[in-house]
C-alpha cells in the first residue's frame, strides 16, 4: 500500500494528452477543490481529499457494456486524524453517463438477480489490484455489502455497514443494477463521508479508446520518470 501524492502530474498529463483521460475528470476538480484524483493504470482511479480516500477497479465494468449488472472493486479509508465513520449502504452511489444516480443494490436484489456467481467468477479471472492507500491505513478490513453464497469471491454474510478509521484498508466489490444495460462513456462513483462526497472519475472505454489511453499513460508515467530525476 502507497500514497500516490507522485502521481498526480501523471494524472494532470494524461488529461492534457487528449479527450480520452478526459474533461470530465477536469471538471470534478473544478467543482470539487480539495479533492483530487489519480490514475493507477487503465482501469484503476484513486479520489481523496483531507477526509477520506477511495481506490477503484473498473475492469470488469468496462467488460460488460450492455450487460444489466456493472460490478466495481472498491478500496475505502478516512484520513489520519479524521474521525472513525461507519459508512452506510445508502452512503454510494454511480452516476452514469445519463446522467442517471443508481444507489448501491440491495442484498435481495442481489440475490434474486440468480446469475451473478458468473460474474464474480470473471471478476477473479481478471483484476486489478486496488490496495493504494495512505501510509496509515496498514490493517485489512473487508467490505462485505454483499454476501455470494453461491461460490466465488465474497463473505457469505452480507451487512449494511463499514466501520471505517485511519489504520483501516477495507476492500470489498460492489454491485449496481442498470436496467438499461452498461453505458459506453463517463461514469462516477459517488461515496459520502461525514462531511464531504468524494466522485472518482471512470470512463468505460471502446477498445480502441483503451489503446490509445494505455499509449497515452504510458507516455505520461515516462514523462513523469524522467521528471523525478
């Protein structure tokens, strides 16, 4: 686990590379001035500011346009010094292209869907590891709004809750229901903390976008690499 302070002139480049890492995430910084957002690779978005910090894999996401279930890898924390927060179910939220704000599915939901054992399934095939925390935040800790009784990854006991507290990395997936099916496009992850909502910025690409944002990431870490030396 590391903070990703050395970033952000990484995140700041790739914007200024094209559309693709994209104005939309220029923006969030626009309405949101003490959060900042960073970019650990092509499916991995980190948003944080002075209360809490959020990590996010949207591979299988992006995988699954059209598909009525879009399932994110989440990473969760509040800052040192900050007080411990239990963050509710009703505390996260997607907002889709639409733009639409989907809440986070219910547990029942979840369960009556029938299927989404297979998708966890592609889920462990392929991810991305999401453990960028701050220094502080040393002890693992699992999100478990979900319960998977049915195999895969997942507790089999799903709560309401996350106690949350600066030593704390908690880590889990989390699933949204879209009846309409998985948009191409700019989505955000909406998270409310005590006094703050902290949005990540995640775009689900074409294949061809994501050529050209791993060409353009690539240019960028180089750049920002050459600049530490």
């Amino acid at each position: 686990m590391r903070a990703l302070e050395r970033w952000s002139s990484v995140l700041t480049v790739v914007i200024a590379a094209g559309t693709i890492a994209l104005p939309a995430i220029a923006q969030e910084a626009a309405t949101e001035p003490a959060q900042k957002v960073a970019v650990e690779g092509t499916y991995i978005r980190i948003g944080y500011n002075d209360e809490g910090w959020v990590t996010m894999g949207f591979r299988t996401a992006n995988n699954s346009v059209g598909e009525d279930w879009l399932l994110l890898e989440v990473g969760m924390t509040v800052q040192k010094g900050v007080a411990d927060y239990t963050l509710k179910r009703s505390d996260i939220a997607l907002v889709t292209p639409g733009p639409k704000v989907v809440q986070l599915a219910t547990q029942s939901e979840f369960q009556e869907a029938g299927y989404l054992r297979a998708l966890n399934q592609r889920a462990d095939v392929a991810r991305d590891a999401i453990n960028y925390f701050p220094p502080a935040a040393t002890r693992g800790c699992a999100i478990n709004f979900f319960a998977n009784p049915a195999g895969g990854t997942g507790s089999r006991l799903a709560r309401d809750v996350v106690d949350l507290s600066p030593n704390r990395a908690c880590v889990g997936r989390v699933f949204f229901h879209i009846p309409d099916g998985i948009e191409l496009g700019q989505h955000h992850l909406a998270v409310k903390f005590a006094d703050s909502t902290i949005k990540v910025p995640f775009r689900v690409m074409t294949k061809d976008e994501v050529k050209e944002f791993e060409m353009k990431w690539k240019d960028a870490r180089k750049k920002a690499k050459e600049e530490e030396k």
